[in-house]
C-alpha cells in the first residue's frame, strides 16, 4: 500500500496545482494524507474539495512545524510505502509510479530519492534556477540528498531513525536523509521521478528563505567546512586582493575576475539549457537582451544568496549554543 504524505500552511491560493497533480497520476495512490498546520486561509476548504476523487485525510494540527506535520502524517498512513512531497510543486504524472518502483519491485531497497525540476516562467527566474539549483545530469548516487518534495521510504526506515527531526525548523529533510545513511539504509535514485518547482522570482523572497536554510544549518551543525570558506572567501581573500591591488600592484586585481570565473562556471554551465527549457515549455520569451539581463542576474542572485547565508548561519549557531538540541548523529 503507498501512501502520499505532504504538509501545508497557507496554501489556499495555491495548493490545487498539487492536488491536480496527484489525481493525474498513471499510479494512483492507495490513501493520501494531508496535515495542515493551522492555516488561517481557505487551504483545508479547498483540500476537502478533493475528497471524492482522492482517498484523502486532511489532519488539522495548528502550530505543527514541517517536520512535526510530516511525521503527524506518516504515523496516521495505513501505507508500509511512503511517498513524499511539498506543497508548493506540481507532480510528474509518472511520478508516483516512477519513485515508488524501485521499493515495489526490492523488498530489500529502503529508500528512493526523486528529483525536482525547475517550472521557470521568466527570465529572472530561469536565472534564479540556473543559480540556485542542480541539474538533474549533476547528482552523485553516493553524496545526493533528496529533498522531501521528492523522495519514498518504508515506513520502517522513518520508524528507525526517529521520524523527521521536529526540534528542527528548516533542513529537516537534510538531517532525515543523513539519519537514513547513517543506518546504512539501501538508497537509489529516480531522476525521473519528477516534481516541478517553481524558482523564486524576487530577490527578496530568495534572501529570506536562504538566510533561513543557513539558520538551519547552524541549528543543526551542518555543512562548516563550506560555510567557513564562505566567510574566508569575503571577508579574508576579498578584502587581500584589493589591498594587494592597492599597495603592491594593480595587477593584484587580475584575480577578482578570475576567482568569479571560477565562482560562477557552474551556473552560467546550466543557464543556456535552462532558458531553451523555459522557452520551450513555458513559452517564455528569450531574447539577445534576455541572455544578456539573465547573464547578468546570475552573479546578482550568487551574492545575494552568500550574504543570506552569512547572516543566517551565526544566528543558527547561538541558537544551538542557547538550545542544546538533541545529537542528530546520535540514533
């Protein structure tokens, strides 16, 4: 039996391109369950308008975080499969069948990670996507963490490392995959088993959610060595090459251009694949004046990102100094 599982807030303007989604299924699923954690719009109204075309529960649990919702919600699955996903993407119509597959056909196989593909509208936001996100032909089988808007488990293996980490407000999933290696649980994935997300499409909203992920991450005491780098990359070698520049010779200068080079290969590598994409599928209209504003956005959008990042982590740190959470890396 497989269940899906998702948690919402707010969605009310929102949530039917996910509901949509799950009834076009090729593999529909046997039960659908829903926590809601309180949300102050019309979300469970239009939930329950889904009623007689999905076996669906929708639980009402206010004040319940993403992690506390999800593990509300696979504690009440009926389904040995679990499946799981986000409120704010819309899913392949193959994509139930194509993550739960793996786990269907190896009784032995734990755990299936899916991939998310971006949903760019403009050209802001294919440069946002090209910035920010992956490509599906980058994932390594060994180092790849799902994200939860993309990935399938046995109930089982959520039972052994103790569901997702409810102490945690941002980079759950992160921790719940890391948790699931720990246990050497058996992994694969799907790169077709697709979810298509939409890239943020306002600096603004970027900066809030990255300077959150870094919160989460120093909460959770993730990822030092890249942060450490980070802040040498700006506050130690910046600040050295423009005082070499400076006071021994400008030729010093020649390596701000370089390291950008270096900083930014990988991003401009995506972004031509991803305006043809956006072109293509979403119609969006790519001029020379649109490659050149997109070129342009990329480093825009990379520094952006950094500073939230360096904002947001030493917040997350106090917090795990004041707090003392639980050792994730303890089972």
């Amino acid at each position: 039996m497989i269940t899906v599982i998702a948690t919402v807030l707010n969605e009310g303007d929102h949530i039917r391109r996910l509901m949509d989604s799950l009834v076009a299924q090729t593999c529909p699923p046997d039960e659908v369950v829903i926590v809601d954690g309180g949300s102050r719009d019309h979300t469970v109204a239009v939930l329950n308008e889904y009623a007689d075309r999905l076996p669906l529960r929708v639980l009402v649990e206010p004040g319940a975080n993403i992690s506390a919702g999800r593990n509300r919600a696979i504690a009440a699955a009926q389904g040995d499969i679990i499946a799981a996903t986000d409120a704010g993407v819309v899913l392949d119509r193959a994509w139930l069948a194509n993550i739960t597959r793996p786990l269907r056909d190896d009784p032995a196989l734990e755990v299936v990670g899916g991939f998310f593909r971006m949903d760019a509208g403009s050209i802001f936001e294919a440069a946002m996507g090209a910035t920010a996100f992956p490509l599906a032909d980058e994932i390594q089988q060994d180092t790849f963490l799902p994200s939860s808007r993309s990935i399938a488990f046995r109930k089982s293996a959520w039972m052994t490392v103790g569901g997702y980490p409810e102490w945690l407000d941002y980079c759950e999933d992160l921790i719940f995959d890391l948790r699931l290696k720990q246990t050497a649980a058996p992994m694969v994935i799907a790169p077709d088993a697709l979810v298509y997300y939409r890239p943020h499409s306002d600096l603004r909203s970027f900066y809030k959610t990255y300077q959150r992920y870094a919160r989460g991450d120093g909460k959770a005491d993730l990822w030092r060595k890249r942060h450490t780098a980070r802040y040498a990359t700006y506050l130690l070698a910046l600040p050295l090459i423009l005082l070499l520049g400076l006071r021994v010779h400008k030729l010093a200068w020649l390596l701000l251009p370089l390291g950008g080079a270096i900083y930014l290969r990988q991003p401009y590598r995506r972004l031509r694949r991803v305006l043809r994409t956006a072109a293509a599928e979403n119609n969006v209209r790519v001029t020379l004046l649109g490659n050149l504003w997109a070129v342009m956005l990329v480093p825009i959008i990379r520094v952006t990102g950094d500073i939230a990042k360096m904002i947001g982590y030493p917040v997350g740190i106090r917090w795990r100094i004041t707090n003392r959470p639980p050792n994730w890396k303890e089972l």
